[in-house]
C-alpha cells in the first residue's frame, strides 16, 4: 500500500497475534507513506511480515509515530523499517528475524529529521551493515532504552550502526546491547 500525502491511522484492534499486514506481493513493500509531514499517521498493533522488497515498511519524506508492532521475518535490501528524510517516533516494536542484504536488518534511520528510537526489542536481525539498527547519516534523532540482542553484521555494526560524517546531534543512551557481532 503506497499512501502519498495524506495522514491516517492503521490501529490493530486485537494485536499483532492475531493481525498481520504482508505484501500480497513480496517483492513489493507492505506499506509506504511518502509526503505526509505535518499529517498525523500511525501505524500500531500489528505483525509485519513477509516482504522481500527495498524494506518492510518506509516512511519517505513524512512523519510517523510506529508502535507496538512486530517486525519479523522480513528479507529486505535496507531495513524492516526504513525512515529516509522522515522522522516521527518508533517506539515499543519488536523487530526479530529480519535480514537486510544491505544496510539495516531491523531498521535503518537516513534522515536528517528528528526521530525518536525508543523501548523497541531488536532481536535476531541480520544484514551487511547496522543489523539491528543503523543510523546512515541519521541526524537529530535519539535512541535509547531499546534491548539489542543477537544481531549479526558481516562488515560492522552488530547492534547499532552510525555511519557518515553528517551524522549530527545524535543521541545514544540507555540501550542494553548484547551479543551482537560484526
């Protein structure tokens, strides 16, 4: 589903137990919201799954709040969610299984505008760089109290991965990181 300009909220009544959002098509993502900023959009409560597209999920140029979902079992280019010239909050997800061939298994951040990376379990997740979060050129956003456990990179950045010289005014704190190799 591509939604361009617009905000909208997609709440999972039940859960993500029981609701999943998957490509009907795989190689296609399973959502894309692009030119949505300053419009409230929110994707909560619900399994995603199954894509082997660009990512998941991407928030092109817009904002988002993306909460207690699970991320899982998607094989992607660059990132189960991917956040690129957006912001918005991603808070409380669990994001396990993911493979990135790229950059990013459980998501990736290449945005200069404010992002909130808050309470989210990366578990399990594996890509070339930043497997369970990669921060590539991410600017402004904050990052903490999230459990990193078990990601595995082929080149650097294991668990979390800040890349790119124009990465400023980013804030990392509070994480539990552990047993994530590069």
């Amino acid at each position: 589903v591509h939604i361009v300009g617009r905000g909208i909220t997609l709440i999972s009544e039940s859960g993500p137990a029981v609701t999943s959002l998957a490509p009907a098509d795989p190689s296609l993502r399973t959502l894309h919201f692009e030119d949505n900023t300053g419009l409230e959009t929110t994707l909560s409560g619900f399994e995603i799954t199954g894509s082997q597209a660009f990512c998941a999920v991407e928030i092109y140029r817009g904002t988002a709040l993306v909460k207690d979902n699970v991320f899982s079992g998607n094989e992607v280019d660059a990132g189960a969610l991917v956040a690129g010239h957006g912001g918005g909050a991603v808070v409380g997800n669990i994001f396990t299984n993911n493979q990135g061939s790229f950059h990013g298994g459980g998501m990736q951040v290449a945005s200069w505008n404010p992002m909130l990376i808050a309470d989210n379990t990366v578990i399990g997740n594996s890509a070339t760089y930043g497997a369970g979060i990669n921060l590539l050129g991410a600017s402004n956003a904050v990052v903490k109290n999230n459990f990193i456990v078990d990601n595995h990179s082929l080149s650097y950045g294991g668990g979390i991965y800040l890349a790119n010289s124009d990465a400023v005014n980013t804030i990392i704190h509070d994480n539990t990181i552990v047993n994530c190799t590069s």
